[in-house]
C-alpha cells in the first residue's frame, strides 16, 4: 500500500486525476470505477477541465460505479446514477452507455447484482477503482462487518451512514435504508485501488484503514490485501498516522520509474 501524504484537498484532487489521466492515455478503453459522495468532487472537476481545455478524451472509456440507493428513481436529483452524470459522465465525452449503474430498482435486486458482477467480468474488470472512506470505515456502501469476501449485493445502512447522508436529502427519514453496492471482494478485484480522503473527520478511519488490524470492523482496512493500492490524503486527513513520516520521506524518494 502506498500512501501519499498531501498539502490540501485541491492537491489530492490533482494528483488523483493525474492518475485517471496517465491510464486512460495509455489505454483509451481503459474501465474506471466511480465513486460518489464528496470524496471524489475535485477529481471530477479536474477531469472535466482537462476534456475541455485539454482534450483528454473518454471516447472509449468503460466506468462501473460502486452502488446505488435501493427504490429511489433513477432520475431522483440524489441517486448515485444522477450523481456521477451531473459531476462526470455529463460533462466529459464518455457514452452514456457505457457508464454502468447497479440497479436499486430491479424486480429482483439479486439477480440485477449478479448481473452487474456478470458485466464487470466481461469488461474485463476494472483498471482504476476510486474509492472514499466513511467515518466508520466502510468502503463503498459496506458497512463494518462486511464479510471481507463479499460480492454486489444489498446492504442496509447504519444509523452514522444515514446521519452522514441526510444532508443530501433535507431529513434522515428521506435517505433511503436499503442500497446495492459492490462487495469488498469484488473491490479487491480492480487492478489499482485509489483511496481519497481530506479532512481531519477521516484521521480516525483512514488511520484505522492503513495502520489498525485486518478486520471486518473497518472494511476499508481490506486495502491492507491489495497489491496496488494508493491512499491519498491531505495533511488533515493524515494527522493521526504514526507512520506519516516515513509515508513522506517514501513519496519525496519515490524512483521516477515506479508510477502510482
């Protein structure tokens, strides 16, 4: 796991999208895996500002994203579907249709989450999977006691996830309880995990994540597994690391060879 220790959330944003960047140049049909929540905002805009005053192109790109409110429309101004076209897909020239949503509301949601496992392997899977962090360390919508080998399936939230996201929705009794995600298993298996956080609410869990016990407690700890993981964090984020040091002096020594 290597963790980037950085200034501020804008410098985090732009190394982040540094990375999309160099892939999708490399491999133009690169598969992404988006992420929702606020996390990923600065990467995002940077990404769009890139396709517009750049030309970075997502002509061929494949995204898949990581869940989905279970019951709430697709065209609901708060569905994780709505989400990634206002802040990516909308605004950049990748197709709508490849930018694939698991589907909160099938007739048989576990047939729906078998399906989406059936398309990412046929995809090829994913290249680069963002990810964020919640307070209580969950990854994607896996919340703590996720089973470690799990798969896209439906999860309920916790009391802290539905506080977390009532300002999305005006009131706690608005957000939805039930959601898809994918598993921590099938996170595991994108080929680069990038991890982002800022903020001195994410020290605890990001510490958690990097330096605690490998354990179904903090889901995002799953990261400790990956052979190609990179956490990015702003100096906030990073203030309860013991280590944060020696993840300085790594990244400032880092051989010009070996890319994130």
């Amino acid at each position: 796991m290597e963790i980037v220790i950085l200034r501020d959330a804008a410098d985090v944003a732009e190394y982040v999208a540094d990375c999309i960047e160099r892939l999708v140049t490399a491999r133009p049909d690169a598969v992404l895996g988006l992420a929702t929540g606020s996390s990923p905002l600065g990467v995002y805009a940077s990404l769009a500002r890139r396709h517009r005053d750049a030309g970075l192109s997502f002509a061929q790109v494949r995204a898949f994203q990581l869940d989905e409110y279970i019951g709430l429309p697709p065209d609901h101004p708060e569905s994780y579907r709505s989400f990634v076209a206002r802040h990516f897909s909308d605004v950049v020239d990748i197709d709508p249709a490849n930018v694939h949503v698991p589907d909160g509301c099938a007739a048989d949601v576990t047939a729906a989450c078998a399906a989406y496992e059936a398309l990412m392997r046929e995809a090829g899977g994913v290249d680069l999977q963002l990810l964020g962090i919640g307070a209580d360390g969950h990854l994607g919508f896996n919340e703590p006691t996720s089973s470690l080998a799990s798969r896209t399936r439906v999860k309920t939230l916790t009391e802290q996830t539905l506080l977390d996201n009532a300002r999305f929705f005006g009131s706690i009794d608005e957000v939805p309880r039930h959601v898809v995600t994918q598993g921590i298993g099938t996170i595991l298996e994108a080929r680069h995990l990038v991890l982002i956080a800022t903020g001195v609410a994410k020290a605890e869990p990001v510490a958690r994540a990097v330096e605690g016990p490998l354990a179904a407690i903090c889901p995002a700890s799953a990261l400790q597994l990956h052979p190609h993981a990179t956490v990015v964090v702003d100096e906030a984020a990073a203030s309860k690391l013991t280590l944060a040091d020696y993840y300085r002096a790594t990244f400032a020594n880092k051989p010009s060879w070996q890319h994130s």
